[in-house]
C-alpha cells in the first residue's frame, strides 16, 4: 500500500473521492498527509473528519523555494509516496519537483500528480472552464497529468471528456467536469499506486488498460 500526500488550497471534493477510494480499498493507498496552505480550506474539514494527519502551512509571505521546502519536509517526514495536487493553486519550485522526481521502482513516473478540469494542452493555467467556454469549444473535461516545471505541461496519464451544453455558464460547465474528476482522479492514482504507470519521453503506459472510448482516455481497469 502506498502512502499519499495531498496539498489542497480549496474545498477538496477531489481530496474527498481520494479518501473514499482509499476507504473502499479501491485504490491500494492511504492519505498519510494533507497538507493546505489556506486557513479555513474545506480540505482541512474533510481531513480531520477522515481521521487523516492534516497540516495547514500558510504561503503567504513565505518565498517559494523556502515555502516548497517545508512542504518537502513534511512529506518525507510522512514517508509519502506520490503527492497529488488536489486543487492546489501554486506552482511548485524546482526544490520541490527534484525531491519527488522519478525514484527506484517507479518505472520514469515523477512522484507529483495534478488533477486539471481542462483537456490538455488547450486551456491550461486558472479558470480552465472559463477558457473553455470563451473560446467556444464543444468538448471540455479533465486531465490527469505528471508535474513538471511548466503550468500543466507534464505527462499526461488519463483524461475524460463531457459536452459543453448550449446554456452552459462557467459553474454548471465545472460542475459537470468536477463529477468526471472524481472518477478520474482516484482510478489514476490507482494505477500508480498498483505499478502499472510508465514513462518514456511525453508517453505515459498504463499497463492493461484498454483503447479510448466513450470520451475516457483508459476505460478499462
Ligand atoms: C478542481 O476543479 C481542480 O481540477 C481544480 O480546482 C478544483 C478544486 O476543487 N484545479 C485547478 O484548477 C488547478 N490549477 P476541489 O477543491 O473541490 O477538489
């Protein structure tokens, strides 16, 4: 079973469907840490509730390299395996992503996922839904990726699409992809967390999964 650390800046509805899928034994992992740099984010509600160690670690002030090494010292002091951005709303430092880089055994995956409620790489950065919608495209959805310096550049492991609908504003259309999240989220940290995820270059592998369909990147667990 491998450890995760969550970092949450918000009301962490992706945090909660990692926790469930934790709970139910459906994912092969357990939150050992959630860390917020928000006081009073809704993540920290549901971590306590889950009887999960929860830190809040305020950023503001803090200079990002000196801030991103506290984050590193309370993960490894938590002994985390992956790290999943739940809704984090800050770049992370290079003192950041070089301590959970790729490590032994875990086949070229950098250790940092992200969860993104656009498909990319078309709309990456804040307010994705928004983008989305301005731009007029007629699909949106959400993207699970490996983290890398850039803002949503990394390897892309999964991704599922919803319609954008004719009377759509920027909360029904969130809504919609935050209910794909929470199925997305957890099934990639799933494979993670049961090995089959490999990089090579840009490619993510996941071992046995079947070819896209009905709007999801990997359909088959
Ligand atoms: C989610 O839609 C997530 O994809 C997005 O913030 C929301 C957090 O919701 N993340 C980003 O935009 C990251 N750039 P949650 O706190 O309920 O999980």
């Amino acid at each position: 079973m491998i450890r995760l650390g969550v970092l949450a800046s918000g009301g962490g509805t992706n945090l909660q469907a990692l926790l469930d899928a934790c709970a139910a034994r459906s994912v092969d992992a357990e939150v050992a840490l959630v860390i917020s740099n928000v006081s009073g984010a809704g993540a920290l509600a549901r971590a306590e509730r889950a009887g999960v160690p929860s830190r809040l670690l305020p950023s503001r002030g803090v200079e990002r390299a000196t801030y991103d090494a506290q984050l590193v010292e309370a993960l490894r002091a938590a002994r985390v395996d992956l790290v999943c951005l739940a809704g984090y709303m800050r770049l992370l430092s290079p003192v950041f992503l070089d301590a959970f880089g790729p490590a032994a055994g875990t086949r070229g995956c950098p250790r940092v996922m992200n969860i993104h409620p656009g498909l990319l790489p078309a709309f990456p950065g804040l307010k994705a839904q928004a983008q989305c919608l301005e731009y007029g495209a007629r699909f949106a959805g959400c993207t699970v990726h490996f983290v890398d310096q850039g803002v949503d550049t990394g390897p892309i492991v999964a991704q599922a699409v919803v319609p954008v609908l004719p009377g759509d504003d920027d909360a029904t259309l969130a809504a919609r992809i935050l209910a794909e999240e929470h199925r997305l989220y957890p099934r990639a940290v799933g494979w993670f967390a049961a090995g089959r995820l490999s990089v090579e270059g840009r490619r993510v592998r996941v071992e046995g999964a079947g070819a896209p369909q009905r709007g999801i990147s990997n359909p088959t667990d």
